[in-house]
C-alpha cells in the first residue's frame, strides 16, 4: 500500500499517485533489455530508493521480474531471436492490456478522489454537520482498504473536527484508501491474466517451432514472416508471409543486394569509403594521455580505477559483470573518441554495416508480383537494419513521396501487433504499399535522396542508395541528373533492384543493377 507522511501536502500526494505507476514504455524498456541482453528485473523492497514506483508494490513489476526469473522462459527467450520477439510481443501486448484496466479503474474513482481534494475547503459549519457522515461513507466504500474509522473518530472527536490537521489527515486517509482500492483490482487483472500472458508465449512458440520443423524453414524466414504478421498467432496467415519470404530464395538477389547495402569506416573492410571535406568523421582511439572525462560503457581499456578495483575483489566480480554486460561501467573518455571536421578528401577501408537510404516504387505499374518481391526484399533490409542496429531511411514514391525512418518504422509495427496504436500511423498496411493510380515522378524522390545525403545530420553521410523499381520512370532534370554523377564521384554508391523486363536509360548512374524477371501469373 502507498503510505503519506503527516508533513505531505496535498500536492505532494497527487504527485505521488502519478508518480506511482509506470509508463508503458517503461515496462517495455525492461522486457527489451531482458531480450537483447539478459538484464532481468529485480525490485528492491523495504530500501529507501530514489525511485517511487519501487516503494509501491507493483503487481505488474512484480510478475515480469517472476517470469524473467523463470530459468525455462530465459532458456526459450535467451536462446532465439525469434523466441525473444515473441516473448517482447506477447508480454507487451499483456502489459498493455493490465494497464488499459489500471486506466478503467483509475476513471471510475476519479469523482471520489475530487471529493477529497475539496475536503479542506468546506466551512466549519459544514466539517461539524458532516464529518460523522463523511466518516461512516467512507468506511462503507473502503473499510477492507486499510481505512481505521475508529480512529479517526477518536480524533475528530470532542471538537477535534475543527482542527486543521486532523483534515488534512482524513485526506491522506481516504486517497490511500482509493489507492489501495485500485491497486487490489489491478492485481486481481494481473492474476487473472498471468496464466494466459505465460501460457500464451509458450503455445505461440511450440506452434512457431512444429511450423519451423516441419516445413524445413530456417529461423531467420520464421522471424521475417512473424514481424509481416499482426501479432497474433494464425497459421493459414503465417504461411502466406512465409511465402512473401521464400520468395528470397527464388531470387538470390535480393539477399546479395541486402547484403552490399551500407559502409561504415574499417581498416578490416575490403571496400573504400570516400570522407569528404567538413563532414564529421570519427578518428582513432589513441594513447590515455588525451582523457576528457568520463562515461559509461564497456571499454576494458579505459576502465576507471574504481571499476577495476570492484573486478579484482571477488564479492564485488558478479556486480562488475553485471555492469559490463549492461554497458554501465564507468570509462576514461577520450579526446580521439570525439568526431572532429576531416581536412580532406580521402577514401579508406569500409565494412557493410553503414546507412542505407531505400527508394520503393508505388506506382500503379509495381502491383501484383512486384509487389510480393518489394515486400519480400523491404523485410530482409529490416532484419538487418534492425540486428545491426544501422539506419535507415525508406522513401515510398510514386506521383508523390512518403519519407520514414525504417527502423522507427518497424519498432510501430511492433507496437501495432501488441495492440498499442501510435497517434501518427505512417505504416504500410500489412507489410505492402499502398498503391497509386498514376505514373512515377523520380524528382521528388532524388530530390529527398540528395537532401538526406547533405543534410541528413551526418546520420546519411556516404549512405548507399539503392531503388527497387521497374525503371519505367522518365528522365529528370539536368541538374538533377548532373548531382547524381557529382555524388558518385565522392564515393555515394548508388545500385538498382530492377523487377521485370524492359530497357532502362538510368544504367550510366547506377553502380549496379540487380534484375529479376518474372512470369506474370496468368489470367483466365
């Protein structure tokens, strides 16, 4: 129960029944890290903490440490990719569905808690007709709520209704009451629905792991389908999304194509990535003689003497893992680690892991099989932006263009699944685009490219670009056509993923084209 001290006021209560309860992102944020790296929940009970929420016993935080506790839900989860995006799914759609009723509850006692807000301000003649009746409703609503009538009547008793401080503590009373009271329906949500958040993973994923076995796929195309999917398990519609998927095995294309997208700087790549003058580029690391403070991270090179202390004494070594394995140890930050202007233009040695910029055509002309070929080659560019955490920025044209940042793009597909909808909904339904009637107008498009490629606050620097398309699109302007060669010249690679037959008069721009001929379906 969330207890108030005599000296709280009455905004300090208000604020700690906001500050009480979680976020949905919250919630999420810990089943994340309980995915991506194992980091399990622990609540902290009779501790002074800074934080609120671990004062008040939250049944939600209570039954996501319980389950990330589980050593069969960590061996299921920490296991597989694909189990992981389940469970965040699965649990995230529970959570949310707990808070909506935590929301209901807290709506029906909203007049209640206005009430004893105004208590205060009622006159004395008011407070001496009414505290006896006052008492006696309250009781009646909350006296299993931890509300003692017997001893506020002792206290209002014998004129003791006219003191000030016994009505501020009739309210610290009653709020505590009505929180007491939502608290036990939530947790009554919270149990009713535990077995079904747990069981519902579980079901989820043996039918994913009996689909997986049976029809010899590998789990990469099993996630890829799933994140097509609207989260709930139905498996007439995962083997349509496997389709889409497989489709990658047809066209051995689309994975290599994937795979060519994106540099970053490496002295162990093989390819060369031009630095442009006044663009931002990240130097080496150097010697420890350039410290400029300190941050939090996992460099062993750079650790504090502090952190090394904790990792040398052996009732501290669990903690300095832990801290390691979470990112938090305290590090030396270097002068070298800061990004500072390049001098010159320069090429070096590049890996594939950099940003990507994605032009999909929407045109009327892309229905059809192109369309099940654009969906399959987008969801393979999702996974690896999304495993290799690199961005990338999607720009759907056709007569007009629709930008969005594809990572942000999928994280509010997962949102979706879990039955959360964001307020601004930029995503392509189902997994497809949704098609305009009309020709394709590549100005625009260029246009946002080359925007992002030199103001793209040096996220897209040196990105590599790629469009998927039928190339049945009209020259643009000169200018336009002349920035495509300028950028080329300093190291942009620029390729095509071209779907269906046809000549093309973008050839002289591109580095290269992928082709993919395929046979309409007939129609009878």
């Amino acid at each position: 129960m969330m207890t108030y001290s005599d000296t709280d006021s009455v905004n300090a209560i208000y604020e700690k029944i906001h500050r009480r309860r979680l976020h949905l992102n919250d919630y999420l944020y810990y089943i994340r890290r309980f995915v991506e790296i194992g980091d399990v929940l622990e609540i902290e009970k009779d501790v002074a903490v800074e934080f609120a929420w671990k004062l008040y016993e939250d049944p939600l935080l209570g039954y996501l440490s319980k389950l990330m506790n589980d050593p069969l839900v960590q061996s299921f989860v920490l296991s597989s990719k694909l189990a992981g995006q389940v469970f965040y799914e699965t649990v995230g759609r529970f959570v949310a569905e707990c808070l909506h009723a935590e929301g209901f509850a807290n709506q029906r006692y909203f007049t209640e808690r206005k009430e004893a807000g105004k208590i205060l301000e009622w006159s004395l003649q008011k407070k001496e007709d009414h505290w006896q009746t006052l008492l006696a409703a309250i009781d009646e609503k909350h006296h299993d709520d931890g509300f003692d009538i017997d001893f506020m009547k002792k206290k209002f008793s014998y004129d003791g209704w006219k003191k000030p401080e016994n009505w501020e503590m009739l309210q610290r009373e009653w709020m505590a009451a009505i929180d007491e009271r939502v608290r036990k329906e939530v947790t009554k949500k919270v149990d009713a629905k535990k077995q079904g958040a747990d069981g519902g993973f579980s079901r989820i994923f043996e039918r994913l792991g009996d689909r997986i076995h049976s029809m010899g796929m590998t789990e990469s195309e099993a996630l890829q389908a799933w994140n097509m999917m609207d989260g709930q398990w139905i498996e007439s519609e995962f083997e349509k999304k496997l389709h889409i998927v497989q489709i990658q095995n047809k066209y051995p294309q689309i994975g290599e194509v994937a795979r060519k997208m994106g540099r970053l700087p490496d002295e162990d790549g093989k390819s060369n990535l031009t630095v442009q003058t006044g663009f931002r580029h990240k130097l080496d690391h150097s010697s420890g003689s350039d410290i400029e403070g300190v941050t939090v991270g996992r460099d062993l090179n750079a650790l504090m003497p502090a952190e090394l202390a904790q990792y040398t004494d052996t009732d501290l070594e669990s903690l300095f893992l832990r801290k390691w394995v979470t990112s938090r140890l305290q590090v030396f930050r270097y002068k070298s680690e800061i990004t500072k202007p390049a001098r010159r233009l320069r090429t070096e040695k590049a890996a594939r892991r950099g940003p990507m910029i994605v032009c999909v055509d929407s045109s009327a002309s892309m229905y059809g099989v192109p369309q099940k070929i654009e969906a399959s080659l987008l969801s393979k560019l999702e996974q690896t932006a999304e495993q290799l955490k690199r961005d990338c920025f999607l720009i759907d044209f056709s007569v007009g263009i629709r930008p969005i940042e594809l990572r942000s793009r999928r994280k509010k597909k997962a949102l979706e699944r879990m039955g959360i909808r964001p307020e601004d909904n930029e995503n392509f339904e189902k997994g497809y685009f949704p098609f305009l009637n009309g020709g394709t107008d590549a100005q625009k498009m260029l246009n946002m490219a080359f925007a992002l490629l030199d103001n793209g606050d040096d996220r897209y620097m040196n990105a590599d670009v790629l469009w998927i398309t039928d190339f049945l699109i009209p020259r643009t302007t000169e200018d336009l056509m002349r920035h495509f060669k300028e950028y080329q010249k300093t190291g942009t690679r620029f390729y095509g993923f071209k779907i269906g037959e046809g000549r093309s008069n973008w050839d002289q721009y591109f580095d290269k084209i992928y082709e993919i001929h395929y046979r309409p379906p007939r129609m009878y």
